[in-house]
C-alpha cells in the first residue's frame, strides 16, 4: 500500500524558461539601444566640439584636423641589459602637439629623446613581458614628455613602432 502512494504522487511541473529567455533578449536590446542613444549624442548631448567636426553626413571636417599637429620622434634602439632575453627595443613615435607649439616641441626634441632613452632604458625587463606593458609605458613616456615641454603643447604620445628583438 505504501508503494502506490509514492508512485502516485505525481512530480511536480517543470517551470518554462521562456521569461528568462524574454529576460535576457530584452536587457540586450534596452542596453544596446541605451549605448546608441548615449553614444550618438541624442542622450547627455554630445559635445559642441563633436558636432561642430562633424558635417551633416557624418565625415570629419577641416576644423578639427586643422587643430592637430604631429611632431616626429627619431628612431630609437635601446639596450635593455644582460637580465633580459631580448637585448633590444627598437621604438618610434609621434607626439600630437597643438599647432601653435609645433615649432617649440620640435626645438626641444633632444631633450624628449633624453627622458625617452633614460626611462625606457631604466624598464625592468620583466615590465615589457606584461600584456598591458604597452599602456603603462605610453603613459609614464607621455607625462614625462610634457614634464619636459610645458603644460599643454603635448596632446598625446602615438607609437608608431615598438618592437622586441
């Protein structure tokens, strides 16, 4: 008798996943429709200097290129020591200057290529095995290049070669 009431009971239904489904399709769309409205600008605004570059067909115009100059880095090759199993960095660069500062930067050019040399000389080989090394280094080489050429003449540090051999 107690056998027939077990296999009597009946277990109980299985719940659909389809509200968890909706769920998550419906979070996708709202949060990449929510990223589009922020990102094109109909949502917090963009800023003026934005819709300003920009034409009515979405190409950049002359008025910001014209704000944008670059300053090329000479070719390096530093040494990186005996600890290391590559022995040398060839590295080149550009520096994105305001205009009016591109003859200025150029002139102090042997000292940036000093503060480049003396820091990426004094790297520990350990740092550029690193998979974000890139970016720490690109910003400790920057903040030392404005140290070197005053508030606001360097924009920017572009790394155009770096390679381990």
């Amino acid at each position: 008798m107690a056998g027939t009431e077990i296999d009597g009971a009946e277990a109980p239904p299985k719940r659909s996943k389809k509200p968890l489904i909706f769920g998550v399709v419906g979070a996708l769309v709202l949060g990449g429709g929510a990223f589009f409205a922020i990102y094109s600008g109909m949502i917090l605004g963009g800023s003026d200097k934005q819709a300003a570059a920009h034409d009515s067909s979405g190409k950049v115009t002359d008025s910001m290129l014209g704000s944008v100059a670059f300053v090329p880095v000479e070719p390096m090759i530093i040494s990186l020591g005996p600890e290391s199993q590559r022995r040398h960095l060839r590295f080149q660069a550009q520096l994105e200057v305001t205009p009016a500062y591109q003859p200025e930067v150029a002139l102090l050019m042997p000292r940036v290529l000093d503060v480049l040399n003396s820091y990426l000389r004094a790297v520990e080989a350990a740092e550029f095995e690193r998979p974000t090394a890139l970016i720490t280094l690109r910003a400790q080489m920057l903040r030392r290049v404005q140290l070197v050429t005053g508030p606001d003449r360097v924009r920017d540090l572009l790394i155009t070669e770096f390679v381990l051999n």
